[in-house]
C-alpha cells in the first residue's frame, strides 16, 4: 500500500492539465524541457515549475545530457496510484449492478402499468361503442 503522502503528491500533480499534458508526452519518450514546453503558451519558467511538481512527486526523473536538460517519466507512482483507486472497483461495481437492478424493476413496473392502463381504456371504448 502506497503512503499517504505518496498518493497525495501524485493525484496533486495529475490535478493540472498541464502536468497531465507533460506526463502523456513523455509516455510517448524522453524530451528536452524545450520539447515539453513548445506545444504551450506559458513561459518557460512556468514549465519548470510544473516539472518540479512532476520531480517532486517522483512522475519523473530529470537528466543533465550534455549541455540538455532531458525528462523521462517514471510511471511507478502512477501505478500506486491506480493500485489505490482499484481498490474502489468492487465498491463502485456493487453500486452500479444496484442500480441496474433498481432500473430494471421500475421499467418492468411502468410497461406493467401502463399496460394495463390501455387494457382498461381499450375495453372502455369498446363499451361506449357498443352502446
């Protein structure tokens, strides 16, 4: 079971679209800070900072290639992380089958009222054009 502040450090930083944006990118391959950055308008400072929540929360490790900055994602934590959630799967599936049930039985009692609505209708008309 992962620590708490452990799971708080990934789920804070996946809170951002942006951090979301880096780590997808980086599940495609290593980049340079200035690859992550080019596809958003915010200054590269700004970047930096996302990727320092991104290091802090060990979603990825930064490397010194020569004179370049590199990234890779480190996925562990968002292994944890999935881990925790799945333990919510069986609570969730409980719930949903429940409601399906629930669904299912007031569908079968409205067609079953309102066939016997037209039922009485039907045999009503019948009356008044017989007479």
């Amino acid at each position: 079971m992962p620590s708490v502040d452990t799971l708080s450090a990934t789920f804070a930083a996946l809170a951002d679209p942006t951090r979301r944006a880096i780590l997808a990118r980086l599940a495609e391959g290593d980049a340079s800070v200035g690859e992550l950055a080019a596809p958003f308008d915010i200054s590269l400072p700004a970047v930096s900072r996302h990727l320092k929540v991104l290091e802090t929360a060990h979603l990825i490790v930064r490397e010194k290639d020569a004179q370049w900055r590199r990234c890779r994602l480190d996925a562990a934590p968002l292994k944890l992380a999935a881990d925790w959630v799945e333990q919510y799967r069986d609570f969730w599936e409980e719930r949903f089958d429940a409601l399906d049930a629930l669904l299912k039985q007031q569908t079968a009692e409205t067609l079953e009222v309102t066939n016997g609505k037209r039922r009485r209708r039907g045999k009503g008309r019948a009356r008044r054009r017989r007479n």
